[in-house]
C-alpha cells in the first residue's frame, strides 16, 4: 500500500514539474502601452521663436505730431525777459547822497535803490558808491559791506573795494564779517584775515581783537605823501 502512494507521488510531482517548466521557459508577451498614456500628450513646453511686433503710425497720426507732442512735454517753461540797463540809478543814487537826511536814512535809501536794480546797474551803483568814499568818511559805508543781506554781486563789488583800503579799515571790518556766521562770506573773510595777517586764534574772536590790534601797531597805515611837481629849470 505504501508503495502505492509512493508511486502516485512521483507521478504527480513529475506532472507538475513537466507544466512548470512549460510555464517558466514560454516567453512574456510585451506590455502594451496603457490607453491614458498613450492619449496623455507631451506638456514639456516647446522653444518658440521670439517674436518681434513693431508698432506702425496709425494713418491718421504723422511722425510730426508725435515729435510736437514730446517737444511740449518737455519745452521748459519761458522766463520773463531781464530788465535791461537804463542808467537811470546815476541820478537818483546823487540825490540820496546829495540829500540833507541823516546816514541812516541814506544807506536805507541807497540800499531800497539797489535791491531794485539789476544785477548789472548794481554793480556799478555798488561800485560808483564805494569810490565816492574816502577813507575818512568809511564809517559811512560800513554798514552796508558788512550787510549780510545785500545781493551777492554788491557784496563782490564792496570786498574788492575793501581791500583796496588802508589796514586800519580792511583788518577790523574783515573780522567783523568772519565772526558772524549768519554772513554768506564769513569763511572767506576768516580765510583772507588768516592769510592777510598771519595770526591764527580760531574762533577765540577776544583773541582776534587783541591780535589784530597789536598787528596794527606793528604794521600801521601808510601816509603817502603828495607828489610835489619838480621845478622847472
């Protein structure tokens, strides 16, 4: 009986291993591609050209116009025409001058004179009064060269003037300017003491004083004395 089974046995696992060996050794078939792939097309973007539109003039619009528009978009806006020179500051500075009113109403009336004037007529107005000036009427002019509000044309032309004075004069009136901050020309007045005097006290404007008054001692006014003419033979 047990070989009976036995036999049995072989012959199955025989069978089996006959249809396995069929089953490993017939080839696979190739996988056909699914149907949502192959309807699913390609996303990757794709290198176009470039392209360039150009912009035509609409018929109706000229290149003239175009340029017409652009030009009064950026035509600046036209000045008021400068007052030409008259000479007319001539008379009306000589009467002021000529006037029987004190000084202070003079320089009043000779400074509302030029701030009126332009810029050209002020200089020489500026210019004609500084030399109408001499050294011992100054203190007459003073006010009006150390004026921080004068037009910066007139305070050029009253420094030019100045320095053409005796040091007495030029010394203490530049220091006048270089200590008042408020001046517009209070650094180049510190710089031209600095260099006129060789004396260097900062703002220690005490020791300005001091210095310059001893400089004046050592470096006085020159008198110059009249030229007498030479004798005929």
């Amino acid at each position: 009986m047990k070989a009976f089974i036995t036999v049995i046995l072989i012959i199955v696992v025989g069978v089996a291993g006959y249809f396995g060996y069929r089953a490993l050794s017939k080839p696979k078939p190739k996988e056909q591609p699914s149907t949502e792939a192959q309807a699913q097309p390609d996303t990757t973007p794709a290198a176009s050209p470039t392209v360039v539109t150009q912009t035509k003039t609409a018929p109706g619009t000229s290149a003239i116009a175009t340029a017409a528009v652009r030009a009064n978009s950026s035509t600046a806006q036209p000045q008021p025409p400068k007052p030409r020179p008259t000479g007319e500051w001539k008379p009306k500075l000589d009467a002021i001058l000529a006037s029987s009113v004190d000084s202070t109403a003079k320089l009043q009336q000779v400074k509302e004179l030029i701030a009126k004037l332009p810029q050209e007529e002020a200089e020489q107005a500026a210019q004609a009064l500084a030399s109408g000036v001499k050294n011992e009427s100054f203190a007459f002019l003073k006010p009006l060269v150390v004026d921080p509000t004068m037009p910066e044309a007139v305070r050029d032309e009253f420094v030019v003037d100045l320095m053409n004075r005796p040091n007495s004069i030029k010394s203490p009136l530049c220091l006048e300017i270089a200590r008042n901050p408020d001046h517009p020309d209070h650094e180049s007045a510190y710089d031209t003491l600095e260099a006129f005097t060789g004396l260097k006290y900062g703002a220690d404007w005490g020791g300005w004083e001091k210095g310059i008054e001893q400089w004046l001692k050592e470096n006085p006014d020159r008198v110059r004395n009249p030229q007498v003419p030479a004798e005929a033979n």
